[in-house]
C-alpha cells in the first residue's frame, strides 16, 4: 500500500467531505430498508414531523461520518485506522437511506451540515491523536447516544410512516453493533461527566436542524 503524503490525505478528506456534504453524491451498498415497506399518505403536520425527526438522523450521519474520517487521520495503529474506514462506509448506507427519505417527504437535507461536519471531524482527530483507546471510546459513546435518539425517533414518528420506521430500525442495529465492536476492540469507558457533556453538545444538533 502506497504511503500517502499529508497532501494525499488532505484531498483524501476532502472528496470525502464533499461526497458527504453534496446531495446525492453518495451511493448506498445496500438496498434501503424503505423500499420493502409501504408510502402511506401522510397529513401536512405529520410530513412535517417526519421531515423534521429524519433530518436530525441525517445530520447524525454527516457527524458519524466527519467523526470516523478525523479518527482514522490521527489513529495510531494501522488496524484501528482500518476499522474507522470500514465503519465509515457502512455509515455511508445511513446517509443515503436518510437523504431519500427526506426527497420522498418532499423536505431537505439540513443546511448547517457543513458547521456539524467541521466540528465532528475535529473532535474525531483531536480524540485519536490522544490516542486509539480514547478514540474507540469516543465511537462507542457516541453510538449509544445515536441509538438513544433512533429508539425515541421510532415512538415519535407518525404511526403511518412505516418507510420511515424501517430505516431506523436498521440504523439503530447497525449502530448498536459499531458500539460493540468499538469496545470489544479496548475502547476506552468514558465517565459520566463527559458522557453528560456529549449529551449536550448531542441535544443542541438535533434542536438546531428539526427545521434548518
């Protein structure tokens, strides 16, 4: 494997923020969960909601993978590089999943994407460059607390939104397995203050892009 240049990862990150950031620049590895299930009509208030709820997910996905490419920059052993890569890619298939389902609701991907992006990629290098343990951490935390909103997101969307609901069942498996791994691999259990400061900095993303 040729040794890229710090140029060479600077363009690297860069295409990937751009194929992340851009609509429909993306390609999903695996069929979405919401063609199997059925478009039922929805009022304008519940369309508003869905919108609104799957637009948070979608952001989520933009910070996972901002996250996952600052980690795998600064990851110190080529083995946990390898695995933020990978987990990023399945990541991917979220992204794609929750864009199309905002075009189907006829809404939008939210516009502070790039903001959400920048800091979520200089907390995933600041967090492997201390090093992998506390990068793994860092997944796994961040996992659970995305399960935590797929979970209240499930209870919280129209009954009636069934494609909705089953991307995010897939999501929250998919994620639920990254935590897993991240610990399994010696992530690093972080304590309750930072998990409560993770929380906040979790709660001001998803208020932010409800609408925007």
């Amino acid at each position: 494997m040729r040794h890229l240049s710090l140029f060479d990862k600077v363009i690297q990150n860069a295409d990937r923020a751009l194929r992340t950031l851009v609509p429909g620049s993306s390609q999903e590895q695996r069929l979405s969960p919401a063609y199997s299930s059925a478009e039922n009509p929805l009022d304008e208030a519940e369309r508003k909601h869905a919108s609104g709820l799957m637009r948070i997910n979608h952001t989520g996905e933009v910070c996972a993978q901002a996250l996952y490419q600052g980690q795998a920059m600064t990851a110190k052993l080529p083995e946990i590089r390898e695995a933020m890569e990978e987990a990023a890619a399945e990541e991917v298939d979220h992204l794609v999943w929750c864009e199309d389902r905002l075009n189907q609701l006829g809404s939008h991907t939210s516009i502070l994407n790039p903001a959400f992006y920048g800091l979520s990629f200089g907390i995933g290098a600041l967090a492997g460059a201390i090093s992998d343990k506390v990068s793994l951490g860092f997944v796994a935390e961040t996992e659970r607390q995305v399960c935590k909103h797929l979970t209240e997101h499930m209870t919280s969307l129209p009954s009636k939104d069934d494609k909705s609901k089953a991307i995010l069942l897939q999501m929250l498996d998919d994620e639920a397995r990254h935590a897993n791994a991240a610990l399994d691999a010696g992530g690093y259990e972080f304590p309750l203050p930072v998990r409560a400061v993770m929380t906040g900095l979790s709660k001001v993303m998803t208020k932010s892009v409800y609408k925007i």
